[in-house]
C-alpha cells in the first residue's frame, strides 16, 4: 500500500520535473501554471495572457463542441488550449518560431490536450491548410507584419469560415471619424486638400521604423479607426468590442471583390492539407 510520504514525494518529483522541462523550454512569453509551476513567472505584463483573457472571455461562446479553431501566431498555445477546454472539437495551431511550438506541445501535453495539432505556418502561408475554420484567432500578431492588411486578406480568403477574435496594438486616438464614401481630391471649389486627412480619428498605421518597447518587430500602431476599417477593407463586420483592442468579427462580403480585390494573386504555395 502507498504511503501517503511517497505519494507527496511522488508529487514533489513531478512537479520538479515539470520545473525542468519548463526551464528546458524556456523564454516564456506566455505564463501557464503546469503541476504548479508558472511558465512565465517574471512575465512584465503580470499573468498574461490569463488576465488578458479574463477581461473578454465571455465575449466568445462557452461551448465550442462541434467546432473546429485556428489559432495564428499560436506562441505557447494559450488560447489553443482555451478553445479546447470550451470543447472545440479540431485546434490547430499555427506560428513560423519552433520555440514556441515546442512550448505548445509540451503545455498541451501537459494539460491532457495533445491532440491539438500545431504546425510551422506563418500566416502568410495559411492558404497550405487547405480548409475553413469555424472560429480563427489572429491576436497579437497584426503589428508584428511589415504586410498586414494582406494578412488579412489572406485570412479571410483561405481560413475564416464564420468568426474571427481579432487583437492588436493600438496607438493614438480612440476617437473613429465618420469618412466619406468617396473622397473629394480637393475642397469644394478650392485646390486645398481634405481636411479629414489631419484629423487625428482618422484611420492611421503609424509606421515604426525602428523599434517599440525594445522589439524591432513591432512595425505598426494603427489607431482605432484604422484597426476598424482594415477589419471592414478585409471582409470582416465587428459583432464586438469586449476590449479596446480587441474584437470579434464575422465573415462579411468582402468590398470591391467585384473588381479583383482579394489575395488570390497572392501565391499559397500549394497545398499540404
């Protein structure tokens, strides 16, 4: 019969060696508690993404049974594994950086999910999976692109087929100017430009040209309104906006599709599905 010493030391063994496997494994950016153990326990955000989360959870449905989800840009598998726990029937999970694909696996493992499937897709490559999603999650990454409304063209042509949890950094105004359908080249018998251009609600990527909080991938800061109307431009109708940079978008008709604006032209390098 078991002790209930060696069960403690039992438990005490897993734990350091779930310690070690984390410590293999590391940098974290995404803090997990496995077996007790944070993946990311200096993290400078807190507990993040948890307490991200926390703040638009509710704003997805509890109960995903039946429904397949693409997590972009994967990083440790967070949400993979959030999806999953709200009963997603497929996750898949995409990011170029092996890194953190290792941490994904080896936290999903740990947390009973291993049939989450992740896989080395930038998301300029998405059109490989072949396939429609019910659910894509596309957080964190947009700023990180030196192309980003072609991201999201490919993304609305190959992989969402119903919604989209769509997140990005977001600087300068909150306010979203109403533009006009069409914009005059000039004011209205003058050679003056439009006004709308200098007004700071107008949508905006602000470039960055050489680094943001220390990070040289952080290429863009759009504004609210910008973030708004890339999503429309895309083929996206915002249903929510549990967070000021986050949103939740569905699939809508995509504008001037008539006239060949998609991401077809776009190679999708075969696929491999």
């Amino acid at each position: 019969m078991r002790s209930i010493a060696g069960e403690a030391m039992s438990a005490t063994g897993r734990q350091q060696a779930v310690r070690d496997r984390i410590d293999a494994l590391g940098p974290w950016f995404q803090n997990m508690v496995i077996e007790g153990v944070d993946t990311a326990p200096d993290h400078f955000l807190g507990d993040y993404p948890a307490f991200k989360f926390r703040r638009f959870a509710d704003a997805l449905p509890a109960d995903l049974s039946g429904k397949s989800v693409l997590d972009i840009g994967c990083n440790a598998g967070f949400y993979s594994i959030e999806m999953k726990r709200r009963g997603a029937s497929e996750v898949v999970g995409i990011d170029s950086d092996e890194h953190y694909l290792a941490q994904a696996r080896f936290a999903s493992d740990a947390f009973g999910f291993g049939d989450i499937e992740y896989r080395n897709l930038s998301v300029y490559d998405v059109g490989r999976l072949g396939r429609r999603f019910d659910l894509v999650i596309f957080m964190g990454v947009l700023y990180h692109l030196r192309h980003p409304l072609l991201a999201l063209d490919l993304i609305r042509e190959h992989v969402a087929g119903e919604m989209m949890l769509f997140q990005t950094m977001q600087q300068g105004s909150n306010d979203v100017l109403q533009v006009p359908e069409d914009h005059p080249f000039h004011q209205p018998g003058t050679h003056i430009p439009p006004t709308c251009f200098d007004n700071p609600a107008y949508p905006r990527m602000h470039f960055i040209e050489r680094q943001f909080a220390g990070d040289w991938t952080n290429w863009w800061a759009p504004n609210k309104a910008a973030s708004q109307a890339m999503l429309r431009a895309a083929g996206f109708t915002i249903e929510a906006q549990p967070e000021d940079e986050v949103y939740l978008c569905r699939t809508a008709p995509v504008p001037f599709v008539e006239w060949g604006m998609t991401a077809a032209a776009y190679p999708a390098r075969g696929t491999d599905a």
